[in-house]
C-alpha cells in the first residue's frame, strides 16, 4: 500500500483591484451578469462570465424552475452560451460570483459538482487549463485549473 496526498493549489485575494486586468474584467462582468438571475425558489442569485480564447465573453445566471431539476446553474448556462457561440474557439476561463437580498455574498459561491463536469468537458477539449475565478465581496478565489476543483477527473475522450 503506498500512502498518497493531494495537494490543491489556489490563490486568494481580497479585492479586485489585487486581480490582473483580464481577470478583473471576467470578475465583473459575473457580477453584473447576476442580474439576469430568475431564482425565485432558492432566492440564492448567481452569474457567471466565460472568456474564450479569442477574448470574447459570454454571461449567463441561475435559471430555476417550479419542476426544480429543470433548472440551471449560472456555471453551465454561460459556458453552454459561449460554448454554442465558440466559432472554432475555446474556453479559456470562467468567473462565479453570488449574491443574496441585492448584496454580493462575502464567500465565493464553489460550483456544483455537474457545472464541475461540464468545465471539465471543455478544458480537455480546449487542450490547455480553464481558470476558475471564484468571487465574493471579502475574497476572490482563482485556480490555475479544472482539476483543481475536480480532481481525478473523468475523461472518456
Ligand atoms: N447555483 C448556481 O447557479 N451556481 C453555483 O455555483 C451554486 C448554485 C444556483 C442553483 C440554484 O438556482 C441556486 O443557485 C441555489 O442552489
């Protein structure tokens, strides 16, 4: 038996203005892209912004539904958004940003296990590291990678 550990390597920040400019950028723009969140069930607002490798952005927000499994995370209707819009493009990063009562929640909101997926789907095609930018009002999360979210991460291609 051979003992192993794993080690999940992120960075913290406490602002935006601590962000790279493109960074920063993607930040916001998940923040204005709450906006477009219909949460009526879970009142827990979320948007999310997709940058492809040709630089352009895509937004999306949380999306629920009376028959709750019809709803959608913010994560994957703006990456499915960019994704559908990629025009031989790739995924390169996306940012997560959440709010609650018409306030930016000091906690980075982490995605679901399935947005995870998803993420995952499109950095492997993408063939370079999606980063993930997670983002609340007390502290901004970033990591270098898909797999730093989802580890051993299934991979049928
Ligand atoms: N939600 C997201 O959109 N992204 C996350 O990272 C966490 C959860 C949504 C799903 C649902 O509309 C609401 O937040 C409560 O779970």
């Amino acid at each position: 038996m051979a003992y192993k550990l794993l080690k999940i390597e992120y960075e913290e920040f406490l602002s935006l203005d601590e962000l790279e400019a493109a960074d920063r950028a993607l930040a916001e723009a998940a923040i204005a892209a709450i906006e477009g969140s219909y949460a009526p069930y879970s009142n827990f607002n979320v948007g999310a912004a997709v940058r492809l490798d040709d630089g352009r952005v895509f937004c999306g927000a949380n999306q629920e539904n009376a028959a709750y499994p019809s709803g959608l995370c913010a994560e994957r209707t703006a990456m499915f958004y960019a994704h559908s819009q990629r025009k031989g493009a790739y995924l390169s990063s996306i940012a997560v940003a959440a709010a609650q009562n018409g306030k930016l929640c000091d906690n980075p909101a982490t995605p679901c296990g399935d947005c995870r997926q998803v993420m995952a789907e499109f950095q492997t095609e993408s063939g370079s590291a999606m980063s993930v930018l997670l983002v609340g009002a007390a502290k901004i999360w970033k990591f270098p990678s898909v797999e730093a979210l989802l580890p051993f991460i299934f991979d049928s291609l």
